[in-house]
C-alpha cells in the first residue's frame, strides 16, 4: 500500500520548520479575509454557530488561498512563505476535489454567492479539460502556472487513478448541484460531466482482475501498486464500476479490491472489531483519513456489501482513536475523549507521517476529529471546544485550525494542507444536512455502480 507517509518531501519540511521555528509559536490574525472576524471568540458559541464558523474559515483556503492560474487548491500553504521546493503554486488533484465539494457547502451556506461560484468553478472546468491527462486520468500534482504535470515520486509521472477518483468524486457532485439551476450552471455541470466521462478506468487495470494505482506513458505500469483493500481507496473501485463509458467488471472490485474475501476481517483493538483488514502491521489500524477521503460523497450510512457494514467499520476506526486517548499511554499533554484526539496523515514534528496510535510522537491534526464528525458528533465538538478554549489562536489561523500541533512539544506550525482542510468542511456538512451526500448518491451512474458490485444502501431506489 502507498500511504501518504511520502507525501511532501520530508527533507524539505524539515527544513522548511527549521527555518521557520521563530515564528511558529506565534498568534496568526485573519488578515485580508473580509468573511471572518479577525479574532476567535468560539468557545461561547452555541454548536451551530461554531460549526459554521470552522467550515466559513476553512474554505477561505479553497477561496481566498486558491492557486490563480488554475482556480485550484494549492497543496500546502505555509503562513511564513517558506517553501523550500519552490512549491508554493503546485496544485492537487484530489485536494481540489475536496475543494470542488466545499464550493458546494459555500454556496448553499452564503459565504460566496451562486455567481461567483459559478465563475469559478467554470473556469476550473477548463483548466482541468486543457492540462496533460493520462487515459483520462489526472496525475497526482501540477504546476499550477504551468499546467504541466509535476511527479511526484521517480516513475510515478503520469496517472494516478486515486486522486482522480477524489477528483471525480467532486465533479459528479457538482455536476448533480447545477443540472437543475441557471443556463451558465448547467455549462459548468455539462463540463463536469465530460471530464468524469473521460476517465479511462479499465486502462488502469493493465488487463487483470484490480486497479492499478499508476500508470504513465514513460513508465507504463512499472510503478507496480496494486489498489487492494482496506485503506481510503474504496472510492476508486466505486467509480470506475459505475463509470458509463470506461467501467471495470465486479470481479476487478472481488479479486482486486475485497482480495477474494480476505478483505474481511475478525481482529478487534481495545475490544472494538475493525471489521475490514487495514492495510496496517498486524495488531495496527490506519490514519483517520482512510474514514474520510472515499466518503465525502459516498454515504456509509446504512451502507453494506458481502464483506462489512460500512457504518461500523468507518465508526469503529474513530472509536479505536477515541479509546487511545482515554488511556493516553505515553501521557501526552492535552490528551483524552474530551480533549485532544484524533490521528491521521499531516505535518508532523519530524517532516510528515501517517499518525496512528501505534504511531504517535504527541502530535495530533485536528481534521482526523472534525472530519469523522458524523461518526463521532459529540466528541468531534467537544474537540473543537477543547481547542478554542484551551489554545485558541495557537491552533486557529486565517484558514481555519492549522494542520498539526503538540502541546508536548509546545509544537504549533502556521501550515496548512488542502488535503486535510477539504475534508473538514465536507463531513461537517455531511453531519448537518448530509447534503454532498445526496448529491453524489443520487447519481444514477452511483447507483448502478453500487448496485453492481453487490451493496444495498438506504440511498438506493
């Protein structure tokens, strides 16, 4: 399995944090963010209130903070300016994907209006049409300015199946929000629905029975990843069966994905069943964002298949976390259920790392608690009550809560990745209105798809 472990380069960031350390522990103000009070005062507010205020400030990094060649997400964005790879304009795929999905939440909530995010996502639609694509797939990363496919690792230059699928994932859901509304959304969803339609998913299976994470005209499928299960990948299998021109056969989704039934699984950590095998050491379980990226659009309410209830396995995963900061068995400071918790791939004291309890240097990113807030509702907000009342502007900046801190290690970086800010802003809608879940499940291509690979759901008619 690929985890995000590599995802920036570990050399740089260190660096970058070096050379950053005087300013890291100071207090960021909203500056030039007319949306948002140049303060934090949430502490008092009442949950809904609050909720709206996280999801407010943490778009403006999909607004206010997007790449402005390409309309964008940019991967990372560093409040001191320092970016040791000179990658300060590079965009992500799968991060504008979140994105795409945020713009939704912006719109129905007021925080930009149906024009201005019509404008946008239009000219997002035709940035992502021009740019070099692989079979229809996009690569992992682009040169914002340039348009031009940057790699991300020595043969991984060309197409990744997986962050396209967190890409297509906001295409459909778009294209089901505007289809209905004015003559210039229903260009913008027409657009949308061209370039998910465009996505060769049956080329990544190089002719066998799973999808392969890479493919590229150099390398072809040197880069050897086989897609198996169970990590954040889910949505990729579920897309490329639903696809209308470019499907895989159920049987890529039971040998590749479900490993024939070895997918399944009867191991419990602190006494609660993963349900699904993670693609862990054994005895470990993943980062949260495995519980978050597949389902922004894909609803796991209710959801099931012949290996696993999705609602209890997705759930599960959060409650481990939950049950690891109870016990807190290194005594990191500001630790417990009603506190600090939740672990997942982010900015870490020593570069990046995919955080897990079985790895846990005392950092803790605060998108693992807020993104499984429809798992874990109470406790996702007594985190974020924990934060504004306890470390307040440490942790809150002009784009919402920072990436990563520790209070162990009086720890607390001004950085931001779009990948774990998109998440934040999706599942708390999801929670609230569960609105980019119907969207993306009332897609009849969805439907068909799931259907196909054998799973019921309450969404399905």
């Amino acid at each position: 399995m690929r985890t995000r472990i590599a995802y920036p380069s570990l050399a740089g960031i260190a660096l970058a944090l070096l050379l950053s350390s005087s300013c890291q522990n100071t207090a960021t103000k909203n500056v030039g963010n007319p949306s948002t009070n140049d303060s934090i005062d949430q502490s008092q507010m009442n949950e809904d209130s609050l909720l709206t205020n996280i999801q407010q400030q943490t778009f403006q990094y999909f607004w206010e903070g997007a790449e402005p060649t390409s309309g964008l997400a940019r991967e990372r964005i560093h409040m001191d300016g320092v970016y040791p790879e000179n990658d300060r304009n590079v965009v992500t795929i799968g991060g504008s994907g979140f994105g795409l999905m945020g713009m939704i939440v912006a719109m129905e909530r007021g925080f930009i209006t149906a024009e201005q995010g019509i404008q946008k996502l239009n000219h997002m639609m035709d940035y992502l049409a021009k740019i070099e694509r692989f079979r229809g797939a996009w690569a992992h990363w682009y040169n914002g300015e340039l348009g031009t496919a940057k790699p991300f690792s020595d043969k991984d230059n060309g197409g990744d199946i997986v962050e396209t699928a967190f890409l297509a994932q906001g295409l459909i859901t778009i294209r089901e929000y505007l289809k209905d509304k004015s003559d210039a959304a229903k260009v913008v969803s027409q657009k949308a629905d061209k370039l998910w339609k465009e996505i060769d998913w049956n080329h990544y299976t190089n002719g066998k029975n799973v999808l392969y994470w890479h493919w590229s005209p150099k390398f072809n499928f040197q880069q050897n990843h086989p897609i198996k299960g169970y990590d954040e990948c889910l949505i990729t299998y579920v897309l490329a069966a639903s696809s209308p021109t470019h499907p895989i056969s159920p049987r890529v989704y039971h040998e590749g994905w479900a490993r024939s039934g070895g997918i399944k699984s009867n191991a419990k950590k602190y006494d609660i069943p993963l349900v699904l095998k993670h693609n862990a050491k054994e005895g470990e379980v993943g980062p949260l964002f495995w519980e978050h990226y597949s389902y922004l659009g894909l609803s796991p309410k209710g959801l099931k298949d012949q290996y696993a209830d999705y609602w209890e396995a997705t759930s599960n995963h959060v409650k481990i976390n939950l049950a690891y900061a109870g016990q807190n068995p290194k005594g990191y400071k500001g630790y417990g259920p009603d506190k600090g918790w939740g672990w997942t791939a982010s900015y870490s004291i020593k570069g990046y790392d995919a955080h897990h309890p079985d790895n846990d240097p005392g950092v803790i990113s605060p998108t693992a608690a807020l993104s499984s807030i429809p798992y874990t509702p109470h406790e996702s907000i007594r985190f974020a009550q924990y934060l504004n009342g306890k470390l307040r502007d440490k942790v809150w900046g002009k784009y919402g809560y920072y990436d990563a801190y520790s209070e162990t290690a009086n720890w607390f970086p001004q950085r931001y990745l779009a990948i774990d800010q998109g998440p934040i802003i999706v599942m708390i809608e999801n929670y609230r209105t569960g609105k980019i879940w119907d969207l993306f499940m009332q897609a009849p291509e969805i439907q068909q798809g799931l259907k196909k690979l054998g799973f019921t759901s309450p969404y399905l008619k």
